[in-house]
C-alpha cells in the first residue's frame, strides 16, 4: 500500500526536475528553437509596433475619435443637504414662584395663541393689590386738601401784600411808624413762606397717586404672571408643569413649536453661495418622502468659521403639520441656466500644468487643449462649461497628441 504514493512521488520529482533544470533541452526537443519561431515577447513587440504604424500614417497624422457636441441650456440647480426646522420655538417658563394648580396639557398637544398653559396660586397677591388701590384711593383723596391749602395760602400772601403797601402809604404821608411796617413785612414774608409749603404739600399729594399707581400696576403684573400663555400657535413638545408642583422663577412650564410654517435649513459652499439668491424657487425632498415647495427666505452674509459654508434658509407651508422638525432634506435651489455639453468622463485630461480640459478638433485638424469646467455629474456623463457652442471633442487618443498636433479624426455618436 506504501508503494504506490512513493512511486508517484518519484513522478512528480522527475516532472519538476526536467521542467526547471532541463528546460532549455526540454524546448529543443519540442522544436520552439526551430528558426523562424517567434516567442511570445517578439510577438507582443511585434503587436506593439503593428498597432503604432495604424496609429500614424508617413506623415505623421494621428488617429483619433471624435464626438460632434452641441451646447444645450442647463437647469443648474444648486443641491444642498439640510434639515428641517421648526419656524419658532420657545421654552416657557415661569416669572414668579407659585404652586401650580391647572391641569396639565399633554405633548403633542395642539395650542392656540394666548391659550392658558399653567396657573399659579395666587395667594397673598389678590390681597396686595387690594391694598395698592386702597392707597390709590387715599392718595387720591389728599390732593383736594392740598389744593385748598394752596389757594389759601395764596389768598394770605395777597392780604398780606396789600397790607405792605398800605403801610408804605401811611409812613410816607407820616400817619404810621415804621414799627407797622415791619410787622406786614413779616406777615407777607409768613403768608409766602405758607404759601410755598402748600404746594409742596400738593407734590407730595402727586407724588403719592404716582407712588400708588405704581404699585396698583406692580400688583397687577404679579397677579399676570400667575398665568402662563401660549405665544404663538402650535404643538407642545413638553407636557406642561404638573398640577401640584411649585415651580420657581426660570422654572420650566412648556416647550412650544411652531410647524408651519417650516423652515429647511442647508449650507451652501463658497463656490456657489453667488447663484444662491433670496426668493428663488426651491424643491426639497425629506427622508420621510415628502416633497415640498418654498422659497428661499434667508442667505447669510457671513461665513461659518469652521466649514466656510453659509447659511441658507427656506420656508416651506406646512398646514398638516406632516413635516417634523429636524428631518434630514434634499434641498434644489433653482438657478440661472448655463449652456453646457454632455460629454463622457473618460474624456477629461489634463494639460502639463494640471489644469482640468478637452482635446478638441480645431478647424485646421490640429489638437487643441480647452480648459473646462464640471457642471454636474450624471450617470449619462458629465456637463461641462468652457467649450464652444459647438465643437468636435477627442474621446478616443486624447492622451497621445499635443496642441498643434495633427489629427485624422473618426466621427461616432454620443453612447457609442
């Protein structure tokens, strides 16, 4: 039973041996030395300069495939990835302190402008503002009082002033002293002096309807701020505080949504933030499905620092309220159109300083090297810009000839 794998393996030993040590005599004998055999090396040689002398003819012409092209107008859309926005939102939370005694709404709730989230107790503060307007009232009622010491005190100076000039009469003609005089001096100096502290007493009487006001009205804006409202209209994407819970001032009641109407937000790049203008028409598709149409409503002025992008906003009409805020959005903003050729990639080549182009076909079949630039890429090719309206385009050699080169072109259609 051992016999036969050693003696297969004398075989095989002997195989490798004569093919690797004895190749040389092993070719002999099989007649690949006899004269005019070819190997392989002289045939693929031989190929190589076959397929050169097609390629160029005695004058040195070269061979190349061509593609007629003609421009066409290009809707240049400008396409963004964003996401989607709610138009506002807004935490509402408390100004004062306060148990909480309505009861709650629930997420997703739908709300009205002005509509009653949460309600504190109002407790001491109904009380308070009763005693500001009680205070009002006094106020008020001081101001009479004021004014009737100021009219008397007027009448006063006025007596007192006639009495002066009576006695300044009497002691010219020599029927009073000057003692007399001296006395209705002081006495109008007095009635003056009364006179100027009863209208103060009515600034004071002023100041304190003034002073009144201002708490009646503080009184009230605390008694308002027990109630917390709805801004806008929208959606609740909190429920709201609690019945029961004391909330304190910045203390959370709500979060309220407004969806329509919606905003998508994208970032344009530098390269093409200038075809990008507020009010242009755009389409946006989001990852639910849904196809929306707005209209540009935003585009920053100033670059982020980070990415070099600007901001662009649309808004978008959402009265279902079926777009939801921050879903991922395909976003096309329609720009102007540009004439441009559909032309296959492979086309593209570029020139001893790296610039990006075609070959084409001038008029004198010369090659000649256009830069270009890509428009957009498609799986039929690509459309580029900086090419003549209508041109014939190397597809085929284009790596193989210079500018000035002369060329034989072959014509074949776009798809071939």
């Amino acid at each position: 039973m051992r016999l036969v794998p050693i003696l297969i393996a004398l075989v095989v030993s002997g195989l490798i041996y004569a093919f690797v040590f004895e190749r040389d005599r092993l070719n002999a004998h099989l007649g690949r030395d006899q004269p005019g055999a070819a190997t392989g090396e002289d045939a693929a040689t031989a190929s190589e300069d076959e397929s050169t002398g097609s390629a160029q003819d005695a004058v040195g012409i070269t061979r190349v495939v061509a593609i007629r092209s003609l421009a066409r107008e290009v809707d240049s859309n400008v396409t963004l990835r964003g996401r989607t926005e709610a138009n506002r939102i807004v935490e509402l939370r408390a100004e004062t302190s306060g148990l909480v005694i309505s009861e709650p709404l629930r997420k997703g709730a739908f709300v009205d402008a002005g509509q009653m989230l949460c309600r504190l107790d109002p407790a001491a503060r109904e009380a308070t503002l009763a005693e500001a307007r009680a205070r009002l009232t006094e106020a008020r009622a001081r101001v009479p009082e004021a004014e009737s010491r100021v009219t008397e005190a007027q009448a006063q100076v006025e007596e007192a002033e006639i009495n002066a000039n009576a006695a300044n009469n009497l002691v010219q003609e020599g029927f009073a002293s000057q003692t007399r005089v001296a006395a209705t001096r002081a006495a109008l100096s007095s009635a003056q002096a009364a006179l100027q502290s009863a209208r103060s007493g009515l600034d004071a009487a002023s100041a304190g309807i003034e002073s009144a006001r201002a708490a009646v009205a503080a009184a009230e804006k605390e008694i308002e701020r027990l109630t917390i409202r709805a801004p806008f209209p929208g959606v609740l994407e909190t429920d709201t505080a609690e019945i029961g819970s004391l909330l304190q001032p910045g203390a959370l009641c709500a979060t309220v949504l407004q969806l329509d109407p919606l905003k998508i937000v994208g970032f344009v790049s530098e390269l093409q933030v200038a075809r990008v203008e507020p009010g242009a028409a755009t389409t946006a598709r989001t990852a639910s499905g849904h196809l929306v149409e707005g209209t540009v409503s935003f585009l920053s002025r100033a670059a982020d620092d980070t990415t070099r992008t600007f901001r662009v906003e649309i808004e978008v009409p959402n009265p279902d309220l079926t777009l939801r805020d921050g879903e991922t959005a395909e976003i096309m903003i329609s720009a102007e159109g540009k004439a441009a050729h559909l032309l296959p990639q492979s086309a593209l080549t570029l020139n001893d300083e790296g610039t990006l182009g075609l070959r084409m076909v001038d008029k004198e079949s010369r090659a000649q090297f256009v830069p270009v630039s890509i428009l957009r890429d498609t799986p039929q090719g690509v459309w580029l810009t900086g090419l003549p309206d209508q041109t014939d385009v190397i597809v085929i050699g284009q790596e193989y000839v210079t500018d000035g080169v002369p060329v034989e072109p072959s014509y074949q259609e776009l798809g071939q």
